[in-house]
C-alpha cells in the first residue's frame, strides 16, 4: 500500500513539474514568410556616397525559414555605371526572433546577369526585420553597401 502511494505521489510530483514554457506562443512568434521591400540603398565607394530611393528587394525564405537569399532590382553601385543590374545574394543565415528576424552571413560569391560575381563576393553581411521593415548592411567587394527599405 505505501509503495502505491509513493508511487502516485512521484507521478503526481511530475505532472506537476512540467514546464509549459518550451511551448510555442503564438501571439509572440511571428511567422517570417516571403516579402518584397522598397527603400533606399546607399552605397560608399571610393568616389563617395551614392543613394539610390526606391529601390525594390525581394526576401525568398526557405520552407523552413531558416535561410534565405536577396534579391536588388535594377540597382546602380556607381552614379557612372552604364546599366542597372539584379543582384542576388544566397545562402543568408535567418535567425527568428519575437521580433521578426536576425540576418547574417560570413561570405558567399552573389549572382548577377546570369552567373557568379566572384570578384564582388559579399562578405560581413548583418540585417534584420522587424515589422514590415528590413534593413542590412554589407561589403560588396571592397564596397559598403546598406539597404533599408519598408514592405509593399
């Protein structure tokens, strides 16, 4: 009979132990899907300081929402370059967070006019999204770029 109790007691004591607090809450986890942006890019290159507004960024995430690439539509990385390009950049770790999204990534060669653009590889790439806005910053090449745009 005491050996019952005991046991009823230690499963009881477990129950009640449980910790409810590794449970997804869903009015704090935001989902992070999919987004296209309009916004400034500023880009500081050796000439100086170029802006460009308006200019689109689409965010693909993956199905799990743990990586995602970048594309720039029609952008200029110079006020004497001739033509707009898209530039891609894959292969950008996501970090979810209550707020929205940590975005990094060390190093990786972007895409551009249909292939890999080794000599402006990316590197020390830092962003985030909070909201409805998205903002990052990093080196083309030898060149600092940053982008801070709002959802459309």
């Amino acid at each position: 009979m005491k050996k019952n109790l005991f046991l009823m007691l230690a499963i009881a004591a477990v129950l009640v132990s449980c910790d409810k607090t590794n449970e997804e809450n869903p009015e704090t986890t935001k989902t992070l899907k999919s987004t296209d942006y309009s916004g400034t890019l500023t880009v500081n290159a050796s000439s100086g300081t170029f802006d460009t507004d308006d200019v689109k960024v689409s965010f693909t995430a993956t199905e799990k929402a743990d990586s995602a690439s970048i594309t720039l539509y029609q952008v200029k990385f110079s006020p004497r370059m001739p033509l707009t390009i898209d530039v891609t950049v894959p292969g950008i770790t996501v970090k979810q967070t209550e707020k929205g999204a940590i975005l990094t990534c060390d190093s990786i060669v972007p895409f551009a006019m249909g292939g890999e653009f080794p000599n402006y590889t990316v590197t020390e790439f830092e962003g985030e999204i909070i909201d409805d806005e998205i903002t990052f910053s990093l080196n083309f090449g030898s060149t600092p770029t940053s982008y801070c745009g709002k959802g459309i």
